[in-house]
C-alpha cells in the first residue's frame, strides 16, 4: 500500500491533528521547512534533530547506506517527523510503515509480562544511555511495544529467546500490510512512535538521500 498524500493549501492543524490521532500517521506534499518546523512545534517539544544522510564517518546505522529492520525510534518520543530535502532513488528507497497498535491481542498476559522482562538499550536525546522494557502500560494500563532489535540486550534465557521470536513471527505476519512511501522533494511524513514499527531497505552506497528527522516529544 503506498500513502495517499495531501498538499500543503490543504493542510490546517486541526486537520494534522485529526489524521494524527485517527490513523497513527500524516503525510503531506509542497512544504517548505518553515511549515515542517513550525508544525513540529506545534506537536511538542523537538528533543533531537537528525540529518538522515550517507555520511563517511557515521558511527549511527540511520547515517548509513545499511537497511534498517522494522523498528521504533526512543520512546522518549510520541512523534517521529521527516522532512524530505532529496528523495534519493524514488523507486527503490521508500520509507515503509507497520501498524502495530493492537499487538497486544496476539499474546497471553503471562506472555506480555515475559517481554516486559527483557530490557532494550536505549541513549536518550540528552545522550545518556537507559533502559526500556520491550512492553510496558501507558496511563490507560493499555500495553505499548518498545521494538529496537539490535540494541535488545543479549543475556536472555530461552524464554526470553522464544517469546521474542513470537515476536518476530508477528512482526513479519503484519508485514504483509505495510505502507510504502516513496519520497518526493519538500514531503513531510509525521509517524506516532508509540503505534508504528518503521524500515527502510539497503541504499545505493552514493545515494544523495537526505531526510531531516525529529523526535518530538508530547508535553501535554
């Protein structure tokens, strides 16, 4: 499925607001990065900006041309924003989406209790690294995933293994109604962290992609 977009005369807050919190997602075309940053403001507070680029001496994956399995981004963040400088190769580098808000209902209490168990590594915008359970409530005790494979900590026994790989079966069950969007110049794509898994796959090792990324956290 590829996101249907909007156009920038189209957009006012309280429509963002309304797609934000109906679908998990907004997407819109023809901004400039006044109207991305200002509406960025207007969500919460930008706790990190992130050039998403090929960079030489990126230490970070997102800097990179590697793929980046579905995953969310720190929970210290409701939203993720993109805004988009250089599409990159249109065809084959979109930015692809995965709803996950009811994941809950595919497992037992006593399985949910085993993935608040395992801990993921996370560093926080301030750059401080803390712990994050891969399932914890939010203030309704409605369970919320946490999903960052790759900083998941090791020391797991093998209920913790086989629990995870539930995990992943559901993941990849899920997959097959993801959301593609293929980038164009000047597209801003906002994303609730807390209800969307995110991926991209490999780039060209030259690609020219640039997307501006924020976390964006919710102070209401």
């Amino acid at each position: 499925m590829e996101l249907q977009q909007t156009s920038a005369k189209e957009n006012s807050i309280d429509n963002v607001l309304i797609e934000l919190k109906s679908k998990g997602y907004y997407v819109s075309k023809n901004h400039s990065f006044k109207d991305f940053h200002e509406l960025a403001e207007i969500l919460g507070k930008i706790i990190l900006s992130t050039d998403v680029k090929i960079s030489p001496d990126a230490s970070a994956n997102v800097q990179t041309a590697n793929s980046l399995e579905w995953h969310q981004d720190s929970p210290e963040a409701k939203w993720i924003a993109w805004y988009c400088i250089h599409p990159g190769n249109f065809d084959s580098e979109p930015t692809q989406l995965l709803n996950i808000s009811e994941f809950y209902e595919c497992f037992e209490d006593v399985e949910l209790k085993s993935l608040s168990d395992i801990k993921t590594t996370i560093r926080a915008a301030n750059g401080s690294l803390q712990l994050k359970s891969v399932v914890s409530l939010d203030s309704n005790r409605k369970p919320i995933l946490y999903y960052c494979p790759w900083l998941i900590q090791e020391d797991l026994n093998q209920e913790n293994k086989d629990i995870l790989s539930k995990l992943n079966r559901m993941i990849e069950k899920y997959a097959k109604n993801k959301i593609d969007h293929f980038w164009q110049k000047n597209d801003l794509l906002i994303v609730d962290n807390e209800t969307f898994l995110h991926r991209r796959q490999e780039l060209s090792h030259n690609s020219p992609r640039h997307l501006l990324r924020y976390w964006i956290k919710d102070e209401k």
